[in-house]
C-alpha cells in the first residue's frame, strides 16, 4: 500500500420505489420487500492515509451537527474492514462532505458506510471482492450492502439479498424534506402497533418491477408504494403536505422513501422538476433535483 495517499468516494443517496415490510424477526429486525433505487444526490467521502505505529480512525464532517466519534458509521466501516483485513497499521483520516439529509430514509450513512469500505478496501489494494464487502456491510446496516451494489435492485431479508434490475436510470425527480426527523426504530414500531409482528403477505411487486424492465416512468409512478406512508403520514405532517405540493407542482407520481421523512416525486422534463425545487424553496421546505442512477 501506498502512504500519505488521498481517496476520495462519491456516496450515492437511494429511494424506494417500493417497500413492503413483513414479519419481525426473532433478531429484532423485520423482513422487507422492496425496490431500492440509487441516485444522484450524494455525499463526498475522502481518505488520506498516513504511516502510524498503530491503525488510528478519524473523521471530519461539513455538518457540525454529524457526531464524528465511534458512533459514526464511518468509524464503523473502516473499523470493521480492519478486523477482517490483515493490513499494515496506518492512520486512517475521513473527511465527510454532507450533503444527503440526516435521518431522511435516504440510507445517507449507510452509503457513507459504503463509501469507507470501499476506500478502505482501495487503499489496500483491493484485498477484498464485492461480496465479502456486501457481508461485512450487512454487519454495519441493512442498507449498507445495497449501496455497495447502486443500481436497481429487489431488496429481501433484512435488504441483505440483493436481485439486481435493470438500471432504471436518468429519471428526473425532486428529494424534498421538512424541519422534522423520524426515528426509524421508533417508525417499525408504529406498524407493529398498527398491523402486528407476523405480517408476511406482501402487496404484488411484479408490476412495478415489469415496469422497470420497460423503463416505463408512469407505469413506474402508477405502482409506487411505501407501507410506513399508513403512520408517518398520521405523526409527521410535513411529509404528507410535501408529498401532496410536489403533486400539485406537477409531479408524475411521488413517494415517501423508506422510513421518512424525505418524499421524491417524478417529473418528465428537468424543468418542471426545478420549477418544483423554486416553488418549495418559497414553501421554505428544502429539494434538491437528482436523477437515478
């Protein structure tokens, strides 16, 4: 390996096109069925390394409000890629451009995880495939292994077991979210209260996922779907207001992804989706325009 070297990641956000969640599991987490979709909002992750007598994990971040400490899934990444890499000691310094929302059902720290993982295993020339990477991600989030992989893909388990799609790429679309966040511990127990711990029939995917293999954007907007909208809605307003404005602001179709609260919408024409983007930044609500990936 190569010293004193700089490593520099981009971390792509992802939404759901469609997310269904089944039973929980012993292990306390639930079984999902979903279709995750990267896109082009994104963090910046860089990695400089420097010799050290010991391997020492830092990191630095834009948002003053983003813990650095071990908590940090960063931390995490690169610490658990240590322990699994026979590597020379180093010390490893992160620095975190931040600019997909915090606690938006973005997977923004997981694809920050990913990131790590992928500069770590790049600063040590490669040691490790994508699959031994995918099983050490899924040890940090359940997110963690799809962002290792990007693209478009069927998400079951825990999001472990990856089916990859045809990419379902360069689709215009708004990322909107209000002031509040939501928990999304707090965000599976609410449909545990509203719809029990067995849960294990699913709503179809199949047509959604055909759509997909047509690259059909309104059939895709006509089979959105997102089980946790039946209780965020009734908690967190904001993304239920955002989601009908993006509407009325000419969206094809829109979404809340993941847990919340951020909402995407669709639009045919870049135009329209930055229209939408001026007209919520006058509703003081924050957007960005990305497209998929």
């Amino acid at each position: 390996m190569q010293n004193d070297k700089i490593y520099v990641k981009k971390a792509y956000g992802k939404i759901n096109l469609y997310l269904d969640v089944l039973n929980k599991r012993p292990d306390g987490y639930h079984n999902i069925r979903s279709v995750m979709q990267s896109v082009s909002l994104c963090d910046v992750i860089t990695l400089k390394t420097a010799p050290s007598s010991q391997a020492e994990i830092k990191i630095e971040c834009s948002d003053k409000s983003i813990k650095c400490d071990k908590s940090n899934l960063i931390y995490k990444a690169a610490q658990k890629f240590l322990s699994k890499c026979d590597a020379e000691c180093m010390n490893y310094s992160f620095y975190l451009e931040k600019n997909i929302p915090v606690s938006a059902g973005m997977a923004g720290g997981s694809s920050d995880a990913a990131a790590a993982l992928m500069l770590m295993n790049e600063a040590h020339g490669c040691k490790m495939t994508l699959n031994e990477l995918r099983h050490i991600g899924s040890e940090i989030g359940a997110d963690v292994p799809f962002c290792l992989t990007g693209g478009t893909c069927i998400c079951e388990g825990i999001g472990e077991n990856l089916t990859l799609l045809p990419t379902f790429s360069d689709f215009y679309l708004v990322s909107a979210i209000g002031s509040s966040s939501v928990s999304t511990p707090v965000a599976f127990s609410m449909l545990d209260s509203k719809f029990g711990t067995e849960c294990t029939d699913s709503s179809d995917i199949s047509a959604i996922v055909d759509y997909i293999n047509c690259k059909d954007l309104n059939g895709v907007c006509s089979t959105l779907y997102n089980k946790f909208e039946q209780v965020i809605f009734d908690t967190n307003p904001d993304a239920k207001v955002i989601k009908e404005l993006l509407i009325k602001y000419g969206a094809i179709g829109a979404l809340m992804s993941g847990s919340g609260p951020s909402v995407f919408a669709f639009f045919d024409t870049y135009d329209k989706a930055m229209d939408a983007v001026c007209k919520l930044k006058i509703d003081k609500i924050r957007a960005n325009v990305c497209k998929t990936i």
